[in-house]
C-alpha cells in the first residue's frame, strides 16, 4: 500500500460516523448488567464527543463531555476492579495495567481538548485533531478492551455468579 493511499483511507476513516464502525450490542456483553451498562455509557459518551467534533461542535462545548468521559473510566475501571479482586480473577493484574494505561491516554486527550482554542481549525483531516483521537480511543476500548479483554473474564463472572447463587 502506498502512502497516499494510507493517507486516503485515514482521511476517509475520519470522516465516517463511528457507527459506521462498530454498533453497541449484545456481542459486547460481558454477562454483568452494571458493568455492561458501563461500558455502554462510555461508548455513548464517546462516540457524541466524536460526532460533535466531527459535526463541527463547539470545542468549548465538548470539554465538559471529555471531562466526564474520563470520569466515567475511573469511575468504571475501579468498580471493575474491586469485582475482580472479590471473585479472585487470576489476571487482574494485567487487566489493572491495561486500566492504567487507558487512563494515562484519556488525561492525555483530555489535556489536548483543554489546550484548544475555539476556532482554530485542523486543515486536511489532520490526525492531530482530537476529535479523532477521540475517535480512536473508543475504538480501542470498544474492540481491543471489552472485546477482547473483558471478554477474557466471562467465564470467572459467571462461574463466581453460579456458585454465589448455588446453580455451578
């Protein structure tokens, strides 16, 4: 693939909704009401941020929706935590350091929305745009966490729910 066309496909990709992408539903269930709804409000939150941005929304306007957008993370990643503590998940560990990392890349889009002035404009589609990091993370939360990292500890849930409710 040639550069132009990495850069064309980019520049395409960006101005795509992101449900264009991906949609929320039951495949991206881990099987636990409050952490599913979790995960849904963050992928809602998320996805508005990108689609203001890309609607040409007011930056001044979308700060506040950042601002919790990586509040709703903590706010996730500690309760589940503590629920993989209390069932004894074998990779918490990891799991926690992935929950790090995520938030250090929230702060760090967040920082990139506060230091932007109103008007100022991101010619050409440019990546810097962090409406389209925006976009990206929650791509990555949605594919690469719950669907594949969260996805991991299923099993251990619903086997700590059967034996906590006596149907193992």
């Amino acid at each position: 693939m040639s550069t132009n066309t990495a850069l064309f496909g980019r520049i395409q990709l960006q101005h795509l909704s992101v449900n264009n992408l991906i949609q929320w539903g039951d495949h991206l269930s881990v099987e636990h009401p409050r952490i599913d709804a979790q995960h849904k409000a963050i992928f809602d939150l998320g996805t508005r941020v990108y689609e203001s941005w890309r609607g040409g929304g007011n930056v001044d306007l979308l700060r506040p929706a950042v601002d919790k957008l990586e509040n709703l993370l903590k706010v996730h990643f500690a309760y589940e935590e503590r629920l993989l503590a209390e069932i004894g998940y074998e990779g918490l560990e990891q799991h926690a350091a992935e929950h790090r990392g995520m938030l250090v890349e929230m702060e760090n889009l967040q920082l990139r929305f506060h230091a932007i002035k109103q008007g100022h404009e991101f010619s050409g589609g440019s990546l810097l745009a962090p409406g389209w990091s925006i976009m990206q993370f929650i791509l990555g939360f949605t594919i690469g966490h719950v669907m594949s990292s969260d996805m991991s500890y299923c099993q251990t849930l619903i086997a700590s729910r059967n034996q906590i409710q006596g149907t193992a």
